[in-house]
C-alpha cells in the first residue's frame, strides 16, 4: 500500500466558484508528488509548458510524477517581454504538432508569464481544455496563479488580451523558491505587501515584522505569507470572479505600475517592481488628497525599500507619457482612469472622483516619502 | 410618438443560457432599424468589424441607425483562407488604436468568417467585450451566428483556436440576401438541410417541396426555412452549450467537411460545399453500415444536388490524407474520430464505433450515389 501521508497532510485553500471550485496546495516539495498531481490529469494527454530558466530545474521531476502519461512539452523564452500574440502562436502550434486533442491537461511549470500564457492558451485551444497551475515564483504563487485571469500583452498595453480560465487546481510547492534569485523573490513580495496594504492591517504589521525572515526564505514564514495572501485573493474572487466590483482593489499599484512597464519597456522593470512602485505613487495620490497621513506613506515606503523594492518613479516617463498609457488600461471607462487609492492602511478603495491637478502632481514627482 | 411597429411585430426567437440568453430576430429592413438595434449597445463605443465585399452594402446603413454613438470600423479582406490569427491580430490592433475601453460593444457584420472572428474577438479583448451578431450570408444566419462558438484556423485544423461566448442578440436581417451570390446561398442550404437531416424529417420533406422558391429568394419561404433552423439550434445549444453532448450532432458532416477545407486549401471549397459533401459522405458511411438504406442516400444527394451543392468528395485527397486531417479534429477522442451518423433522414447519431474498413471505403469513393 502506497504512503499516503504526504496527500493528507495538508489542508488546501479552495476558490469557491461553484462546480468551477478548485483546491490551492502550498507545501515543500509537491513537485514530486505524483498521488497529489495524477488525479487533476484527465485524459491521457499532458502538455507541460515551462521556460528555459525553470525547466532544467524542475521539470525532470514533474515529468516522473507523469509517468505514464502521454506527455509533451514546451519551453517559453524566459521574460514578461516574451509574453505576447507571437509567443502564444508557438504554443499553439506545439498543441497541434502533437496533436493534442482535446482532453489534454496543460501545466504551467513557471511564474506569471508561463502561467498567464499557458492559461490562456488552454482557454482558447480547441475551446478550452483543461489547466492546472505549478506557480515557480512568489509572485505567480501569491497572485497570478489563482483566479483565473489569463492574458498576453499588446504593444500598446498589458494583458489586453485574454480570458478568465480558472485552473482545476494550483500546486504551489515552495520548495521551488530556493532557486528564485533575489530581485524576483523582492517582486513577488511586493504583491504579498499589497494583501496588507488593501485590507488588512494586522498582516501588514506581520510583514513589518517578518519581512527579514521572508528575504532569507525562512520556509515556514514564506508559507504562512503564501497562505495569508492566497486566502485573502481566493475570497476576493469567489465574490467578484470577474471583476464587476470588488475585486479591482487587487489592482493596487497596477494602473501606475503597468504604465512604468510598457513605458520602460517590457522586461526592464519586473512587474513586482512596477507595482511597488506603482503602489507608493497610489498612497502618495491618496496623501495629496488627504485620505492618509504623511507617516502612512513613509511606512510604505519603508516596508517596499526593506523588501527590497524600487520605490523612485523612473525619470524617464513625463506626465504626458504616463497618462497616455494610462488611458489604455482596462480601468478606464468613458475617459476616466479608475484607480484604486488608500483611506489608510488595510483600507483601500475604487475611486474616479480624485482631483486630476493632484494626480498629475504625483506623476511628475520623483520623491514620494 | 415614434412608429414602434417595426420593433414590435417580430417576436424574436430565443436562446435559452440564463443570465446570457439572448434573442435572434429575423426579418426584412433590420439593418435600418435603430430602434431595435440601440438597446442593445452597452457604452458609447462600438467597433464594426465587417468585411471589403459587405461594408459597401451594407456599413452605411448600420452607421445611420448607431448615429450619436462613438463608432470606429474595421474591415477584412473577404474569404475563409482570412479567418486565422494574423487577421485576428490586425483587429486587435485597431480597437487599442482607437483606444477601446471594456464597455465597447462589437458588431460583426457579415458571414461566417466575420463572426467567427469578430466574436471570439470580443471574448479576448480585455478579457471579454459584449458582442452583436449581424449575419449577411444565409449560413451565417441558420448557423454560425447562434450558439456561441466563436473561432479562428490553424493551419493543421480549422476552429482550432476559439472560445465560447455568446452574442448579446443576433439581428437577422434577410433583405441582405438579395446580394448574395448564388453560390454562397447554396452554401447556406446545406446548414439548412442539416437540420432536417439530424432531427428533422418533416423539414426535410418541407425542404424538398421549397427548395427551387428558397433559390429564387423567396422571402417568405427564406424567413420560414431561416427560423426553423434557428429553433432547432438554440434548443439544442439551450441543452447542451459547450457540446458535451447532444450540440455535437450539429457537426453532421463536419469532420469530413473540414478535411476537405482545409485538404483543398481554405476558401477554394466553401464551407457549406464541404459540408455537404461531407453530410453525403457520411450517409455514405451509414449506408454502408446497414442503418440507412441506398434510397434515404439517393434522396439526401438529390436534395443537396437541387441546391446547387457539390456531392462528389475532390479527387485530390486520398484515404491517407483524409486520415490525418480528421484526426486532428475537435471530436477526435484517444485516437479515436467520433463521426455523425444517420440511422435515418431526420435521425442522426454520434459514434465511434463503426467499422474503420467502412470508413476507408467510403473515403475511397468518389461514386456516393
């Protein structure tokens, strides 16, 4: 009889979606853990899509937890830049060489562009088939992983194009975070910092004080970080899977963040970092219209510098620059840039009722605490 | 008091998805009517797609009647070889031109090809954009504009890539029919036909009686022949939208047809062409099997003939390459190609258990009645 222990022994998160529901597993060493996977798997095709920096390190273990398996794979070029219609296009034809019919299990094996890019890719091939979410990074295991948002980039904006595709379920194995080097572990932080930042005080605290122990990938406290931010986006979704309300406070820091990106150019700034950013220049609009106090926004900032993130607007982006990629983003709606701002600390909200002279002070401003 | 009449004395009919059900309305001067067409529009933008053989018709018309809305256009070249993913991208391109936000509403204005695309467009476009169907070719109108299946080819496979998505209202406007061509409209009689074949005798037997009066253009012969095809594919989507079952019997001849599109080159066989060729070729296949007898062949070849289609399979394609094309379609499941068979006329069935030395021969054939 088989050892069972390693199945049982944890208890995984649920996305509640109704029969779309899945379960989100955050432990040590999942990867190998065939009895956990193979149940996911239906049919008897699997095309495993990963990229050249995390397949020589993780997918010989994955694929024996396949054995069995009619198995393909693809490997992405590693980089956000790589994240669009052309890279897609590979994919698809990869499917179709096999060919992969269309019971096929896809597994993204990687972080957020993998991840983004498979998941969208499932969405779409032969209709849809079936996904399940391997995040190799902190910032796909605490943001991108869960809830289902797929998409490619356009020259002329970030995930304009894609779907909701919920995954069957998400394998986060933590181990994985031992090879991440130290400016991608930063980036994901930034999105654990903004749970905190966006509803809930008493973890921003804890980061305040952890947030030593998570740069040093202390296990326990990264997968105490994992499951908090996790939890936190999974309710978010269960209640707004497709953004009708509440669910664009998860866009903190995205709207300026994702004007840095494009602006800077795609793969120069890790969209951890740009939403850092992006976050501080949020709490210094919110500041300036005065929502939160002075001493908030330097504890922000205080907290993304300690993670390890930028927290100076790039000089090379004017006002003009910055709106006009604004106003392609999805947030915006009749001309107006919706933009989520902060009332204080753990307490964020949606707002186009903000005073455009003071958002265009933020955007020329260079120091922001 | 504006003349409401024309709004309200079609009852349209109605595809049964709960909170996504919409109604198809099909009747003469829709185009102009913008009374029935603005509610339907969500913002204030709207982004025509059409194609460079319907604009000139039809385009100024539509524009009269979304007066006041912001409206930008964009127009394909004309012909299923375009429904790939480079066109798909040209569209992208122009709606993040413009720039169009989430709120905007899509038209597709044409055939097939422009639905397809145009809808599946609208389904990734910020992750899904709401969408308007407005046929102009008798198979887009009985066939790919209801139900929700939106795609673009691959090379190796048509519809390959795709999604469901439904419109918000199909606006079936049959005066359009006046400006199509012979052969298109016979195209769209074989869609027509297909209904009575797979559930249907009594229409078959109808469809016999009307056919000359439905190639002359008969209007009223038109309308009846265009609802009775609609009814019976929003019942049979209303039951089984994403075609976990029962939708797949509306792919009679389909497997076949589409190894023949894509075996003689997209847009050198017209898909309602190869389709009914390949509704032949399986009766053939039937018949061959002992569940149809030589005359229910006879009489399907007679009626395909009297509408003008095309009934022998093309010389050029031989047991082998049909093979391989048919294995690469959707309905392809472990190696084993799911057809759509008769046990009679208005009697179909799916199945992958014939005998493989049948298929071979009626793959071989060129004589199927």
């Amino acid at each position: 009889m088989k050892d069972m222990s390693s199945v049982v022994k944890m208890m995984p998160l649920s996305v509640g979606l109704g029969d779309r529901s899945y379960p989100i597993y955050i432990d040590q060493g999942l990867l190998g853990n065939a009895e956990l996977i193979r149940p996911y798997i239906t049919g008897q095709q699997v095309m495993i899509v990963s990229n050249e920096t995390v397949a020589p390190l993780y997918l010989e273990i994955l694929l024996q937890s396949l054995a069995g398996f009619q198995v393909a794979t693809h490997i992405l070029p590693d980089g956000e830049e790589f994240k669009n219609l052309e890279v897609l296009e590979t994919l698809f034809d990869a499917l179709l060489r096999v060919p992969c019919d269309r019971k096929t299990t896809m597994i993204a094996l990687g972080g957020g562009v993998v991840g983004d890019i498979t998941g969208f890719a499932a969405a779409c091939y032969q209709r849809g088939v079936p996904f399940i979410q391997i995040p190799t990074t902190l910032l796909a295991q605490v943001d991108s992983s869960v809830g289902g948002k797929t998409a490619v980039n356009h020259p002329r904006g970030k995930n304009m194009i894609g779907a909701f595709y919920q995954p069957r379920c998400v394998i986060t194995d933590i181990s994985t975070l031992n090879t991440l080097d130290d400016r991608q572990l930063s980036a994901g932080l930034a999105e654990v910092i903004k749970y905190g930042l966006i509803g809930d005080l008493e973890f921003f605290t804890w980061l305040e004080k952890n947030i030593d122990r998570l740069r040093q990938r202390d296990p326990e406290v990264l997968t105490e970080a994992i499951r908090c931010s996790c939890r936190s986006k999974a309710e978010i979704v269960a209640e707004d899977e497709r953004e009708g309300g509440i669910r664009a406070l998860l866009n903190l820091g995205h709207t300026f963040g994702h004007a840095i990106e494009a602006g800077m150019g795609y793969g120069n700034w890790l969209h951890g970092e740009a939403i850092a950013t992006g976050m501080l220049m949020a709490a210094d609009l919110s500041h300036r219209s005065g929502w939160i106090s002075r001493m908030d926004v330097t504890r922000i900032a205080e907290l993304l510098v300690r993670a390890g993130l930028p927290v100076v607007p790039p000089a090379e982006l004017d006002i003009e620059h910055y709106l006009k990629l604004m106003m392609v983003d999805k947030k915006v709606h009749q001309g107006r840039i919706r933009l989520v701002l902060l009332k204080g600390i753990g307490n964020a909200f949606i707002s186009d009722d903000y005073d455009h002279l003071l958002l265009q002070e933020t955007l020329a401003s260079r120091t922001l605490f």
